[in-house]
C-alpha cells in the first residue's frame, strides 16, 4: 500500500491500493468515501469521534508516532525550536524541506483495548527507532496479551484520543 498525504498524488498511477494519510486530517465518513480508499484518521478525533464513523472497515488508527505538524520549504539549521510555552518540536530534513514533529511521541499502547473496541482493527505505527520492541508491544495486545510497557507509556503522550480537539 501506498501512503498519500496530498491530494495531487491520489491520481498517480502507480499500481497498489493507496491509503490516506493522517496529513490528510480525514474527519468523517463522507470523506472517507468520497476518497474511496482506506484512510488513518486525524489525529485530531478523540475515541468517540472515532467510534461514530461507520466505515470502519476503511479506518486506521495512528497509535504510535511522531506526526509531522508542519512542514518548511526554507532551510532551518537548528535540530529543533522550542514555543512560547515551553514545548520543544524536532526538525527532521527531508530532500526538499523540513518537518517539525510533534513535541512528545504519540503512544497509546495502554489504550489499544479501548480502540479496538470502538470498531477500529487497523493500527499504524510510525516508527523511526526501538521499532522491533514497539511492534512486539502492539502485536502481543493484538494477540489478547496483557503487557507492562512501564517504560515505554512513561515518555508518551495519548495526543487527542481522550481529551479531543474540537
């Protein structure tokens, strides 16, 4: 599968199932179709946002990442800015730009009960580091085991899927 996060390359012919990436903050079931494709929904939605979409066979979850938030087409030198409130947003180049990510890594291990509950069976995981001990996590509660990821839930934050953003 192909992950698309811009709108332009949803026409590219490129000869695999294409998925809407979280980029393309996908809120509600109209979209979902309108797109005809499976999507990660925003990052955005809360649980009960989540579990109000009807398609959710065509809905993935972003448990575990940092998300990009906002991208530069200038050159930043620095490895990171920090806000007025304190909260510090790494840089990360890609050929063309740089991608400031979210402050803390998104994690809701602890919560992937509640989420597959609501309906949701698909999880994407964004991973640049510790990706075999993350995967094994997941994939153990995938399998109905308990887990202890004492250290893993301590430097993450749920982001939005309790608290919500609208």
């Amino acid at each position: 599968r192909l992950l698309v996060n811009n709108v332009g390359a949803m026409n590219l012919k490129v000869g695999c199932p294409k998925v809407l990436g979280y980029q393309m903050n996908i809120f509600n079931d109209n979209q979902i179709a309108e797109y005809g494709c499976k999507a990660v929904a925003s990052i955005e939605l809360n649980l009960q946002e989540l579990s109000e979409f009807a398609q959710k066979d065509k809905l993935i979850y972003y448990a575990h990442g940092n998300p990009v938030v906002m991208t530069f087409n200038e050159n930043i030198p620095a490895r990171s800015l920090t806000d007025e409130m304190g909260y510090t947003f790494g840089l990360r180049r890609t050929a063309t730009s740089v991608e400031m990510l979210y402050s803390k890594t998104i994690g809701t291990l602890q919560h992937t009960s509640d989420i597959l509950n609501s309906g949701i069976t698909e999880l994407f995981l964004d991973l640049a580091f510790d990706v075999g001990s993350v995967v094994g996590y997941y994939r153990k509660i995938l399998d109905g085991e308990r887990v202890s990821a004492k250290n893993l839930i301590r430097c993450v934050t749920l982001g939005n899927l309790r608290k919500g953003v609208m």
